[in-house]
C-alpha cells in the first residue's frame, strides 16, 4: 500500500530532505509552506499522515493541529525548533502522536514515520479474524478492537491512535509494570532516551480523559522509580 504524507513546513530545504527520503520509499509526498494551506490540501486530497512545522506563516502547526484532530483521524508527526518542554507537551496535548526537535537526522524521522504507518494503520485494519479477541475490558473501560474504539461506562473517549495503544498494551499485560522506554519500543519499534518526556505526556494525557481525579488515578498507576501498571486484571471476551 502506498502512503499519501503531508508535510507542513517554511523551510524549502527542509521539504527537499524530506521527500528525498520519503520517495526513495515509495511514500506518496505533498507539501505546504504554510498552515493554511496544509489545511486546504488536507481537505481535498486523502492524506495518512501529517509532518507538521509549529512556527509557520497564516496557520501555525498549533492550530493545524488543533483543526485536523476535530476532523481527522491521522497520525501526526511535529518536526520543531521550540524545543521547550512545554512546546511539546502543548503539541501532544492538542493531539500530535509524536515530537521531533531540529536538527534532525532525517533517517530517525523515517523510522518514526514508517513506525506510526504501523502503528496506526494494523490496529485500525479491521482484520481481527473470528478466533480473535474482539474487545478488552478493564473495569468500566472497553476497547472495541475491530473499531479501534474506547468507551468507558458505555460512552466514547476520544483518545489518539498512540494513546489507544498504550492503553491496550497495558489491558493485555495487567498488573505488569514498564518503564518510559519500553512503552516507547512498543510504540516505535525503537527506543530513545528524549521520548521519556512523550511518554509522560501521553500518560498524562490518558489520565485527564479517563480519571475521574487525575492525581489519584486508578488505572494507570505510577509506580514510583520504575514505571507504570495497569492495577488489575481485565475482563476479557
């Protein structure tokens, strides 16, 4: 299957990289020199994934962000200079599944790409067959599988497709606590000392959605020095 990526960025060199890389891949490539118009591409053509710059003109990646999760449902790769903790975490939490800070090394990037394609695209492919699981439970939390869905007490959270997966990788393994970097190799297929900070957010922002006092959660517990654990078994079917 071919990937259609969208790349949103000021930096015409930057654009050139990339889609040198992205081609020699089979990758499908568009591009954007501004926010607005990534977001009028994003409205016509069929796009899989976004690789989006934050400081731009028009639109800046905020707010493309912003837009293309009250639309869409694509990863979203942020390829930054604003290399500030609390740059990365406003871009997780307005939706991104992943932050990459300037320079880079465009074969990291790839990885990343071809990583969240995976991650994505299988766990949303419908193809759970009939002998397979077609849900997890936790309590009063319930993935649908074959949807890629999660409900609590029977009503939709809207989570992202990596939030999704670090949930259902903790429903499969209960009780079983893991560090930053081993749900980052889950994730990625890889792991990097500088996803540490992504991981939490992306807990963080699983406990905002799911907790009804984030600080005091019970599910995803903290476990001090090491990592994280899902407290009980879940109920499967």
């Amino acid at each position: 299957m071919s990937y259609t990526i969208l790349i949103a960025e000021d930096d015409i060199d930057i654009i050139r990289v990339l889609k040198l890389y992205l081609e020699n891949e089979n990758y499908r490539v568009l591009s954007a020199e501004n926010g607005l118009d990534a977001w009028e591409i994003l409205q016509r053509e069929k796009v899989d994934l976004g690789i989006f710059d934050i400081m731009m003109p028009k639109m800046d990646g905020y707010e493309l962000i912003r837009k293309v999760r009250q639309h869409y449902n694509i990863p979203i790769l942020v390829l930054s200079a604003k290399r500030e903790d609390s740059d990365k975490i406003l871009g997780l939490d307005l939706g991104a599944d992943d932050y990459l800070v300037k320079p880079f090394n465009p074969l990291e990037v790839m990885a990343r790409v071809r990583s969240a394609l995976r991650r994505f695209y299988h766990f949303n492919s419908g193809s759970t067959s009939e002998t397979e699981e077609t849900e997890l439970t936790y309590d009063d939390l319930r993935v649908d599988l074959h949807a890629m869905k999660l409900y609590k007490d029977g009503t939709e959270i809207n989570v992202t497709p990596t939030e999704l997966k670090i949930l259902i990788f903790f429903m499969e393994n209960p009780g079983r606590v893991f560090t930053k970097l081993q749900i980052s190799e889950h994730l990625n297929g890889m792991s990097f000392e500088s996803d540490e900070n992504t991981i939490t957010v992306h807990i963080s922002n699983l406990r905002e959605k799911l907790e009804e006092d984030s600080r005091n959660p019970r599910y995803l517990i903290t476990v001090r020095g090491l990592g994280y654990k899902l407290g009980e078994s879940p109920r499967r079917r």
